[in-house]
C-alpha cells in the first residue's frame, strides 16, 4: 500500500469512529478475546432488506495478523 494512500485513510476513520461511536469498543473487545479456532461472523442488511452471512474460523496465522495489527495500532 502507497503510504499516502494509508495517510487519507486516517481522516475518513476518524469520521466512522465519530458516526459510529460504539463500534470502536466493539472491536477492542472483540479482538481482546479472539483466538485461534474462534469463529467470526459477519451479516450485511441492505436497505432493501437483503441479508448476506458468512463465517470463518481463525486460523493461527489470522491471531499473528490481529497481534500485529494490534501493535501497530498501539505506536
């Protein structure tokens, strides 16, 4: 990734995390207690009412990328 393509994200993070004021302590609970063999689902409802689900389950190598990412986060 371009770092100044990273540099633009910041702003518009900042604008979901203001739009969407809980969904910050979500994640950081959410990726505090994810581990290996921990299933994550997801579900999108469009306006229209159509719903899609879709799950996996962690992987070893998917907890390393979350501690990563984790300790990017913290610098």
């Amino acid at each position: 990734m371009n770092p100044l393509s990273a540099v633009k994200l910041l702003p518009l993070g900042k604008r979901f995390i203001a739009n969407h004021p809980k969904m910050k302590a979500f994640v950081n609970t959410a990726l505090a207690m994810m581990g290996e063999d921990s299933v994550v689902e997801i579900k999108v409802k469009n306006a229209e009412g159509r719903t899609i689900v879709s799950n996996f389950k962690l992987t070893a190598d998917d907890v390393d990328l979350i501690n990563e990412l984790n300790k990017l986060k913290n610098e």
